[in-house]
C-alpha cells in the first residue's frame, strides 16, 4: 500500500490519506444514506430537500465514522511514542487506518499497551456517543440519529478489533500475552498468527455464504477483510522465517571470497597490473591484502596509486604503503548471521572481513551475500542479473529489510548484543 497524501502532522505524525479511502468513503456515504432513509420518520424530514439532508446525514456520519478511526489510530501511536517508538504515519485507507511504526515495543508489557490503547479509544468514544445520544437529540433529532450510529458503530470497531487474531488490536494483545507468558515474541507471533488465519477463513467462509444467500455487500466486505487478514498472517510468517534464517545460518554459510592475495615484496606496478586484469565492476572491488612469507601484514588499497608518482610504481614495494587489518572490520566465520547485519549497518562498511576460528582471514560477507543466503534458506533462487544489480550497488536483493528485522529482533529481546566485537586476533601480526 502506497503512502498517500499527506494532509497534516498530528504531535509530528504524518497523518495521510490513500487514494482508496475515497473509494470506501463513496460506499459508506451511500449505505449511511439508505440507512437513514429506511429507519428516519419522514416527518423529521424536510418536504422539499430530504434527499439532500440524508445524503448530507450519510456524508457527515462517514467523514465522522472515520475520524473515529484516525482517533483508534492515534491512541496507538501515542502510546507507541510515549515507549520511545517512532510512528511513521497514521494512514487511512480501503480498510479503515493503519499507524506505520518503526519498530515494536521493546517489551510484552509496551506491546500490550500499544495494542489495547486503540480499542479503549474506541470503546471510550462509544460509550460517551451513546451517553450523549438523549442530549443530541433534544437538540435536533437528527444530529441524535446520527450520535446514536456513531456510538453503536465505535463500540462495534473495538469489538471487532479485539478478535483475537492477527492483524487485528485482539492478535496483538494475544501475542503480547503469550510474549510475557512464555518469554518468547516468536511464539507469540505464532499463536496470534494461527488465531488470525482461523479468523480469516471463517470470514472468507461467512462471506460466501453470505454472498450465496443475497447479502451482497455484507458477503463481499467479509471476503475483503478475510483476503486482507490472510496477506497480513501471511506477512508476519515471512517475518518469521527471515527471523528464522537470520539466527540459524551462520557467517560461514553466506561468505565469499572478495579478496586478492598479494605479497609484501611485489612492487606497486604488480598492484597497478593486478587492478587491470580484474574485470569490472567485481575486480576493482575486492580487497587486496598482503602477506609476508605466509605471515598476513595488512591492506593496500588503490589510494597508493592515486596519490604515488607513476615513477615510483617500480621501486616502491607493496609493504611499504600497507594499512593494518585491523582497520578492516572483521567478525567470526561462526558467528550467527543476523551480527553480521548489524556489524555492516553499525560500521556503515561496504563488507566485513571473515575470520577463521585461528583468526586468519577466510573469506568477506557484503550485503548481498547475506541477502542470497537469507533467500537460499527461504528456498528462493535469485536470477544472475538480479544478484548483478545488487552487488553494484552493495544492497540487499530485492530490497530485503534485513536491518529492520534485526533490530526488531534485538529490541524484543529474541536475540541480544555480543558482549564484545571480535578483534583481530594476533596471528593477523
């Protein structure tokens, strides 16, 4: 779903509106219009603009019903922002509004807490509609009908909302539930995900059924919010296997070799040849580091060229101009994979040099070796061009969120922070 337009910020919240919420907004004009029409006395009406008053009626009660739900959203976010969590946006769309969080809560507790503040908004407006309702209505009937609707339909949406199954506030709250029971976000993303799949046949089921029997909107609006929920169960398992992927591979599994080899005594004109024979744009990439009669010394890098006289190129050795390795970052070939996403995000490098267990270097890791991995595990085989791309631009296939997850993953306690980076070890001297 795109982001939309904006239209203001609310406590520095974007607040945008999706160009299919004009859709939803036409079908719910339309249907507050007919509801009227078939439950108002005509007597309340005016002999000669009754159609323009319901249809005014059937308007006001949907741009309302949906300020209703950008206030649900609100009390989300809020909640969301007073933990520390960014909130993205609060859009409203096809289906109602959506809050865009930058991560989840640190905690069963928070997460719990986001959760439940959208239905107690929700539950707090109907009951304070519905208590409103005698007042409204000595004011003017219809401003009553139209107060009494907006009651009924706010206790409705935290109702429904408090199903308890994913995406729904109810599969939250399940799964912050299970989180602080078991001690697991995973598990509770597994529970609430089945609870969401369930709901979502039976509404896939119900609508059919109700569709087979006439019900036409009614069906169709069930089929709709069932496909939906589907795609969301099915995003959080997605979620789940990158989680999956991230903690089960380890460096070794993802490393390639983006290194050459070159010895301390060779002179910078054999650097200069070696950069040349290496096709573009992989050659001129890779690392070159340098060894001393089996000992490892250091890095070079093309800066040497660049900055030495052409003249020099043959009496100036290579272990002359060499850098140390370990300014290079570097982390163990056994150490799980979602710590080399966060070294490469923390450091901003390029790739990471792989060391062996004896602290040799054994390989490099980049952002797309670990998006090939990630994927390979998923059984997911990336075309040539594909990994081509990504490699020229040092990004993650096919725009593959594997910082975010991780940092989701760190923030709710699934995995924790290395007591300390690996250093180099000695024999790199």
């Amino acid at each position: 779903m795109g982001e939309g337009w904006q239209l203001l910020k609310i406590r520095g919240i974007p607040l945008r509106i999706h160009p299919s919420w004009f859709v939803i907004l036409l079908v719910a004009t339309l249907a507050f219009q007919q509801h009227y029409r078939l439950t108002l006395s005509p007597g309340l009406l005016p002999a000669g603009g009754a159609a323009a008053v319901l249809w005014g009626l059937g308007l006001a009660t949907a741009v309302l019903l949906f300020v209703s739900v950008l206030l649900h959203e609100l009390g989300h976010s809020l909640v969301a922002l007073s933990q520390g969590v960014k909130v993205r946006s609060i859009t409203l769309f096809l289906l109602g509004g959506v809050a865009s969080v930058e991560r989840e809560s640190s905690t069963a507790i928070g997460a719990l807490l986001v959760a439940a503040a959208g239905p107690a908004v929700s539950l707090a407006l109907g009951i304070g509609l519905l208590a409103a309702t005698h007042a409204a209505d000595h004011l003017s009937p219809l401003l009553g009908a139209m107060v009494k609707e907006l009651g009924v339909l706010n206790l409705v949406l935290a109702l429904f909302n408090l199903l308890p199954g994913l995406p729904l506030d109810g599969g939250l709250i399940v799964k912050a539930l299970v989180w602080q029971l078991s001690g697991s976000q995973r598990r509770g993303v597994e529970v609430a995900n089945a609870c969401g799949r369930l709901l979502a046949y039976l509404a896939i089921g119900l609508g059919t059924l109700v569709l087979l029997r006439g019900g036409g909107m009614g069906g169709a609006w069930l089929i709709l919010l069932g496909w939906f929920g589907l795609g969301a169960v099915r995003n959080q398992q997605q979620l789940l296997s990158l989680q999956s992927a991230l903690t089960s591979l380890k460096v070794k599994d993802a490393a390639g070799r983006r290194f050459r080899v070159l010895e301390a005594s060779d002179s910078l004109r054999h650097l200069s040849y070696a950069r040349l024979k290496e096709p573009s744009p992989v050659g001129p990439a890779d690392w070159l580091l340098v060894c001393d009669r089996g000992r490892w010394r250091g890095v070079i890098d093309d800066a040497t060229l660049q900055e030495l006289p052409v003249q020099r190129w043959d009496t100036d050795r290579v272990g002359d101009h060499l850098r140390p390795l370990d300014s290079l970052t570097a982390i163990t070939d056994d150490a799980p994979l979602w710590q080399a996403v966060q070294r490469l995000e923390d450091s901003n490098s390029e790739r990471l040099l792989v060391l062996s267990p004896a602290g040799l270097p054994s390989g490099t890791i980049d952002r797309p070796d670990l998006g090939e991995a990630v994927l390979t595990k998923l059984g997911l085989k990336l075309p040539p061009p594909l990994l081509e791309t990504a490699r020229r631009h040092n990004t993650y296939p096919l725009g593959l969120a594997l910082p975010q997850v991780v940092r989701s993953m760190l923030a709710s306690g699934e995995v924790s922070e290395p007591e300390a980076a690996e250093p180099a070890a000695s024999a790199l001297g």
